[in-house]
C-alpha cells in the first residue's frame, strides 16, 4: 500500500507540480483550502501533509496545523509547509505548530521530492505497519488484530473504528489517550460523534480482549489506557 499524502495547496500550477513529482510513488489527494482538507481528513488517513502556509480560503496553513495540533495532538499526520515566507519568525512559529519541515518557494522540485522521501521514511519506521503488543499483532494496513496463544494465533474481530481506537491506544500504550483523541482519530475531526460512542466502542474492544494479556483501563476524567500484564512485558 502506498504511503497517503494530503497536498493543501490553492495554486493550480503548484498542484500540477507536486503531482508530477509525487504521484508514481504516493497516493495523493489535493484540496484548495483549510475546510477541505478537514473534510478530506475526517474521512481518510495521511502519513503526511504538505500545506501552503498562504492559503486563500478559510484560515491560512498555519491556523490548520494549529487545529489539528489542538484536536488530534500526537496522531496528527506529519506536516511540511511549503511557502513564500521566509522570515526567521514564520519559520519558529511554523516549527512550533509542529511542523516536520518548512520549505521556502520557490524551490526545486527535486529537493522537495527528496525532503518528501526522507519524512516518508521515518514514518514507516516509526509507524511500522505491524505492531506487538503484549500477546497481540496488529496488521495496521489491513486492519486485522491476532492473538498468540499456546503457540496458535486466533483472529479477533474488530470494526473499522475499533481497531482505530485499540491501535491508538497501542501507539500510546501505559499513557493516557484522552476521549477527544479517540474521537478525532477514529471518527474524523470535523465530524461530531458524542463521548458515549466511545465508551461503547471501549466496552465492545474489552469484551473481545477477553483472555488476553493485554487490557483497556478507564482512568476517570481523563480518557482510557493499554496496559499489558507485567509477566508478558517481562517476557518480550
């Protein structure tokens, strides 16, 4: 599966570009403005961003990443702004949203496309597309949850939106992940699905963990955490 790219980008040359340069080796999507590219993003999963901090909708690429720093945190895609600022103060306050890198126009498109495949890289290495926790195996591409017992690897069943929320917690296992979190990455940030949905979801996730080393612990007031008995973390 090819790695996802969001291109948030108003100028129809510049989109023209990026699609020369990237779409043989990444799935692009291209919008024009910040209410696009939410709508885009309550529906799909990015490995990575690239937003033009000049935008001519809405809100500017900065007022976007603010937003998904605010709502999605640490599960927010990766972001490289691409811009005509230079100034040492855009670039600090770019950075501060959390920007991976920050790309002055105009550039070389050659550049660019290696700034793009090194990001890419340490993405797919920090986000392998399978990850073990305590007696489960989650295949993050396909979707699909095993659990290792005895020897034997049973298959359990999750929906689309529950092993979102057990591979949220998997990524951020032993911390607290809160209910927003959990919304926005399972659901979309743009889309409203209230709190309860979440525990439901939380409640079904336990009932088909049932057995396994690894558990979902409700911390009140503040969200739900994984959490793996100590033997198998010993073990491992």
């Amino acid at each position: 599966m090819k790695p996802r790219i969001l291109v948030v980008e108003d100028a129809p040359d510049q989109q023209l570009i990026i699609k020369a340069l990237l779409s043989s080796q990444y799935e692009l999507d291209l919008c024009k403005s910040s209410s696009e590219a939410k709508e885009m993003l309550s529906q799909h999963s990015f490995d990575l961003l690239l937003i033009d901090v000049v935008l001519s909708g809405d809100e500017s690429g900065f007022e976007l990443a603010a937003h998904l720093k605010s709502t999605m945190g640490e599960t927010a895609p990766a972001i490289i702004f691409l811009t005509g600022k230079s100034s040492s103060s855009s670039k600090v306050l770019g950075f501060s949203l959390g920007a991976a890198d920050y790309i002055v126009k105009p550039y070389d498109p050659q550049e660019l496309k290696a700034r793009v495949d090194a990001k890419i890289r340490l993405i797919k290495k920090r986000n392998p597309d399978s990850l073990h926790v305590g007696d489960l195996t989650l295949l993050v591409n396909e979707q699909r949850v095993f659990r290792e017992a005895h020897g034997t690897k049973t298959e359990i069943s999750l929906t689309s939106h529950e092993f979102k929320i057990l591979h949220l917690l998997s990524r951020s296992i032993h911390s607290t992940v809160s209910r927003e979190q959990i919304l926005n990455v399972a659901w979309g940030a743009s889309l409203y699905v209230e709190g309860r949905n979440v525990d439901t979801h939380i409640s079904h996730i336990r009932k088909k963990l049932k057995g396994s080393s690894v558990s979902i612990r409700a911390i009140y007031g503040e969200g739900y955490r994984l959490e793996v008995k100590r033997s198998t973390l010993e073990s491992a």
